[in-house]
C-alpha cells in the first residue's frame, strides 16, 4: 500500500471555477503535511503547509484530518496560472517526506 | 539569498557506468535530501544528510550513496547504472530537518 494516495486526475475546470484535490495517507504517524506545485518538467516548489485547524493563503485553502488520515487542497477562483501537478506530501520519520503520485490541473480559459 | 542549486541539468551516460551528481544548499539550510522522479511520478526519497551525516535513507540499493560537505553542499554518487535510474534527480535542503523543502531544478539523468 503507498504512503500517500492521490487521485491523478486529471482535472480541467475553467477559470474562475473552485476546484478540490483530496489527498488520503496510511501512516496515522505522520507528523507534518504539506502541498507542493510542479510545473511540467520544473521541480516542485512548495505551495503550503497543512495544519489541523486549516490554514488559507489567499485563493488557497488547506485542510488536515488526522481522524480520516485525510488532506484536501481547495483552489477558489482559479486563474491559468493554476495549471499545473499538485502534490501532496507527508513527513513520516522527521527526515523522509513521501510524495503522492500528483494531481494535473488544466484551467480552461 | 541564493536557492538551491544543482549541477549538470542534463546528463547521457552508459548502462554500468557512474555518475556524481550536485548540489549546493540554499544558504542557512543544513539538511540537505536527494529524491529521485521518475516520468509521471512523484519523487522518491533516497536519502537525507544532516550535518554532513546521513540521517535516513529510502529504499534504494547501496550503489545510490552520498556525501554533505561541511559548506553543506552535497553529492550523490550512483554506481552500476541501470536503465531504470534515468529519472529527474531533485536535491531539496531545508533549514531544519522536517521542515519544508526548497527544491533545485533537478539533474535529468538519461542511461542507454
């Protein structure tokens, strides 16, 4: 079973819409949880961190449930600049994140 | 403040040959950690160093091994190539172990 779930999508959604990615890992261990962006053929870059109590930044919006080992990543107002693979990740030891497979988002003008 | 940075972009060598692959931290970062992309996936942890120690590894053989230099700069070495290393190889440092990461853009390593 992998460490992190991710549905690959993927996702077309044309601009302004709200679009959700959801992301489900095995290890209840886990100690912090975080969202990266990776743009095709660039590195991923960090997007956000994802705590208990959610956290938004700006269009962004992260949600954490420790109960159902569940993270979500919602996107209001999408712009083209969205496009892109988002990935989910979750640091297990302190040392070693594990990466979802990604969600590829296409907005549509 | 300088990001991370990773050097050669690009690389074409021989199945069985070897390849040192680096990277230089992004400054004040002392934990540096090497992934490896294959196409349509996400990066697979190979191994942290912390203070020039390794502090974790993934499940990679050991002909993947690496060294963190005291300026915190960073090699990884692979031996053997195989067709199936060819991948996108990530370093990422970050300024304390666990924290997030800062990535450099990669090595695209290609084995034929």
């Amino acid at each position: 079973r992998k460490e992190v779930e991710q549905d690959p999508g993927p996702f077309n959604v044309p601009e302004g819409a709200t679009v959700a990615f959801n992301c489900t890992y095995s290890n209840s261990a886990s100690q912090s949880f975080f969202w990266y962006r990776q743009d095709c053929r660039k590195e991923p870059k960090l997007l956000m961190s994802v705590y208990s109590s959610g956290n938004e930044d700006g269009r962004f919006t992260a949600q954490l449930n420790r109960a159902s080992q569940y993270i979500s990543l919602l996107i209001r107002d999408s712009k083209l600049s969205d496009s892109a693979t988002y990935l989910c990740v979750v640091n297990i030891l302190g040392y070693q994140f594990y990466f979802g497979t990604g969600t590829s988002l296409t907005v549509i003008p | 403040e300088t990001g991370v940075t990773q050097s050669p972009t690009h690389l074409i060598k021989t199945r069985g040959q070897q390849v040192t692959l680096r990277c230089s931290s992004q400054s004040g970062h002392n934990t540096v950690s090497w992934y490896q992309q294959a196409l349509g996936q996400g990066p697979q942890f190979i191994f942290q160093y912390y203070r020039e120690e390794e502090n974790g590894r993934g499940n990679f053989p050991p002909r993947f091994s690496g060294l963190q230099f005291p300026n915190y700069s960073s090699e990884l070495n692979v031996n053997a190539l195989e067709l199936d290393d060819s991948a996108l190889y990530l370093c990422a440092s970050s300024p304390e172990v666990g924290a997030g990461y800062t990535f450099g853009s990669g090595t695209r390593l290609t084995v034929v």
